[in-house]
C-alpha cells in the first residue's frame, strides 16, 4: 500500500450509484441501497484507521424526497436500522455522529432516534472524538446557504452597515456544518461529475474526484487510493508556490 503522507482532516463522500448496481443484477433499486449500508461501514473504518478526522456522507438530498415514495420510505427505514445496528459499536471506538440537513423533514421516530445516538455518541468534555461521522439527510446546499442568511440576516436587521462589513467566513457559523472544518476532499462515485446540489458553500477549495465505481462497489482499499491520490494534489488556494 502506497504511504499516505498528507491526511485529509475532513473527507466527504457523494454515495451515489446504488440503483444502477441493483439493476445491473436484476434486483431492486432498494437491494442497491442496502449493500451500499456495507461500503460506510467500510469506509468508516478506513477513514478512521488513517486518521481522517470528519467523515461526512451524502446520504439523502432535498430533491432525493421527490423520488417514488416507497423508495423514500425504504431509506428512511434504512436509516433507522443502520444507527440501531451500528450505534453501540461507534460509542465504543470513539467516533462521534451526526446528522445534518433540513430535519423538519423527517418523521418524529427518526428524529428521535437520530438524538439518542447523536447523544450516545457525543464526546466528554473535554475529550476529542477519535473521529467524527456526518451524515446529511435531507440537505441541500442552496437550502443551507439560505437558512443561514436568514439567521445572518436577523442577526444585523437594523445594523445595516455592521453587515456590509461583514467578512465573507460570517456566514459559515450558520451554517449546519458551522465549527467542521470544510472538505478537503469530495468523493463522488457512479462516473457522475456533479454537484447535485450538496456543500456548495464549503466546497470552494475541496479537491474533488469522481470515482467510476458504484458506491456499493466501494469498500476500503477504494478509500485509501482516495487518499492517496488526495496526497498527490497540490493544493495552491489561488497563490503561487
Ligand atoms: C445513491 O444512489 C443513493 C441516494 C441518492 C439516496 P442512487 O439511488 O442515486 O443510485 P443511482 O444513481 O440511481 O444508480
Ligand atoms: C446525489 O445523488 C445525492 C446523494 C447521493 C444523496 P443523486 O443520484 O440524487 O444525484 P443526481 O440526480 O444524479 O444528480
Ligand atoms: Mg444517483
């Protein structure tokens, strides 16, 4: 294995693909989605044995509730039965989780589940996690950058010029990913170069790379050439070395 000298703090993951690898067996859309519960639990552990400090997987978008409803539902499930699998065992080694996105969206049970484990898992004071897992449900960036200028916005009504002034990272501590450092490197699987809609905000200096493997194709040794490949990259931030 080749050595990874430059670890990405924060690695994000577009988790896209599991449809098409159903079909490609015949199977379901759902069958996809369920394998694709594997390739986080491999890629959990992988970000977590090379240091990787934020792991953070688009799982659901706002546009994603626009899909045929038993679908919808099947993730929801999905979801549920993956933090009530997998929620002891991430307590136990140290990694911190967290769901972010539009929550007013989901149903009472899951929000209830999601704040059990989110508790269950949070660090001590003054204790580090050994690694934090995001999961984004239910977000969109362009929802995001707007609630966040909502609240920026009540924040400075009446103090226009205070406002005007304001420094361009103002907005990031509202922000639902407000206090995680912003992506050093996107993943996105399934051939597709796009965006769809997730951090457009933070990802302004994200090294991005595009995988052609379908995400349920996508396990731990994928991970690290990620990260090794992260570890090629030169990184310049608009200056000149
Ligand atoms: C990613 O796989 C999972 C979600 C978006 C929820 P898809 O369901 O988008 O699979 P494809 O892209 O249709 O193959
Ligand atoms: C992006 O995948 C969203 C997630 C992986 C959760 P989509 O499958 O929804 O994106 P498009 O439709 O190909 O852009
Ligand atoms: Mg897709």
């Amino acid at each position: 294995m080749e050595e990874i000298s430059k670890v990405p703090a924060h690695v994000s993951i577009i988790m896209d693909g599991n449809g098409r690898w159903a079909k490609q067996r015949g199977k379901e859309r759902v069958y996809g989605h369920a394998e694709g519960v594997e390739s986080v639990r491999a890629c959990v552990e992988a970000a977590a044995e090379a240091g990787v400090k934020y792991l953070s997987l688009f799982a659901f978008s706002e546009e994603n509730w626009g899909r045929p409803e038993s679908e919808v539902n099947t993730l929801m499930e999905l979801m549920m039965k993956a933090i009530a699998d997998e929620i002891t065992s991430l307590a136990k080694e140290g990694i911190a989780f967290r769901v972010l996105g539009n929550l007013s969206r989901l149903s009472p049970s899951l929000l209830e589940a999601i704040a059990a484990a989110e508790k269950k898992t949070a660090p001590r004071e003054g204790c580090e996690p050994l690694m934090t897992l995001v999961i984004f449900l239910s977000y969109s960036g362009k929802w995001d950058i707007l609630q966040a200028a909502e609240k920026l916005a009540l924040e400075y009504a009446g103090k226009p010029q205070e406002l005007h002034d304001l420094p361009v990272t103002a907005l990031d501590r509202y922000l639902v990913t407000a206090g995680i450092p912003d992506p050093d490197l996107l993943i996105r699987t399934s051939g597709e170069m796009r965006i769809s809609n997730f951090m457009l905000w933070q990802t302004a200096y994200t090294e991005f790379l595009f995988v052609d493997k379908l995400w349920p194709d996508f396990r731990k040794e994928d991970f690290r050439e990620a990260l090794a490949e992260f570890a090629r990259r030169d990184r310049r931030y608009g200056k000149v070395k």
